[in-house]
C-alpha cells in the first residue's frame, strides 16, 4: 500500500502524518434524519484509519501498522526514541486509537511506552472547537514528571489543525528532562 508522509510544523522537534485522511468529499443531500450526507474518498490508510477508529473494525490496527513501518524503519529520528507517549483523547471510548495505535508501535520497536504522561482535563472534543479562539489552552497537562534525560514520540491517529498537539508539547516543555518531542500521526485532514 502506497503512503504519502506530509511533514507536521509546529512546536515539537519534528514531526508527521503518514497520509491524508481524506482525498475529496462532495456533498450529496441530506439523509432522512436531516444529516448532510457525503460520498468521501479517503486514501488507503485513511480507510482503515477511519472504519478502525469509528466503526470499530480493530483488526484494522495490524494492518495499519504494517503498512506504517516502512516510514518507521528509515524515520532516523524513531531510533533516538526512550518512550512513546499516546495523544490523550478528545472522547472517551471503551478502545482508544491513539493509545492502541501507540502502544503497538512501541511493541514493535521494543520502545518504552506511557499513557498516564498526558491528560486532557476538558470534556469537550478538539473538533468542537471553535478554531479562532483559545479554547484549547490549558486542556492539556502533563501528569507526571521525567525522572532522567528522555526523548519522547507523541502519537496520535488523526491531525485537523494541531492544537490538541501543540496542547500537549507545550505541556511536556515545562519538564526540563524531555530533551526531544517528535510527533507522528497516522493522517491528516485537509
């Protein structure tokens, strides 16, 4: 399966998004219920992504990350790694991507693995933001503290508009043992 890697700017060291989530979307009416409806072409690893995230198909996961760990294997920056940290979620669910999508790339790799570094202490999920104002300030925080030097890889399945990772890295900062934060995920929005 074909990926295309899209390099993430913004406050982490470095970072990206395996591929685009969603190709085109056209707008075909309204259901019965007064939904929109729409006929969506996602790509490849945006498919699975999304029946593993919302539909839950999670045998999709095995998939998902062999179809990532080519981009795993030469990202140079994978191997400097001490822990893998999962993006905390905007919706509690029963099974969390982000989480599971973490640790099983941690496995993988035989990498340390944390999901307790990060809480996101509002209930109100990112996609309901408002994107112009700072509502996502401050929902975010780090819950513990590193006790020697680490370098970190922040992991989350889906990027819209990076706040919620901004969120977090601007959490982690203030420990002065993370000496690097990168940032993977798996697609991104337009």
């Amino acid at each position: 399966m074909y990926i295309d890697p899209i390099k993430l700017i913004g406050n982490w060291d470095e970072g990206w998004a395996l591929d685009k989530h969603v190709i085109s979307s056209v707008h075909t009416g309204v259901d019965i219920y007064g939904h929109d409806t729409y006929d969506t072409n996602r790509s490849e690893l945006g498919e699975l992504l999304y029946y593993y995230k919302y539909r839950n198909k999670y045998d999709n996961l095995d998939e998902i990350i062999e179809i990532i760990t080519p981009f795993l294997d030469k990202w140079d920056k994978l191997k400097e790694v001490d822990i893998i940290i999962p993006v905390p979620s905007s919706k509690t669910r029963m099974y969390q991507p982000a989480i599971e999508i973490a640790h099983s790339i941690a496995d993988h790799y035989g990498i340390g693995f944390d999901e307790d570094v990060l809480e996101k202490v509002s209930s109100l999920e990112s996609k309901n933001m408002d994107k112009n104002n700072k509502a996502i300030e401050g929902t975010i925080i780090a819950t513990k503290k590193a006790t020697r030097s680490h370098k970190i890889l922040l992991v989350d399945d889906l990027y819209s508009t990076g706040s919620t990772l901004t969120e977090c890295v601007k959490a982690l900062r203030k420990d002065p043992f993370l000496k690097k934060i990168y940032a993977l995920v798996i697609t991104k929005t337009r």
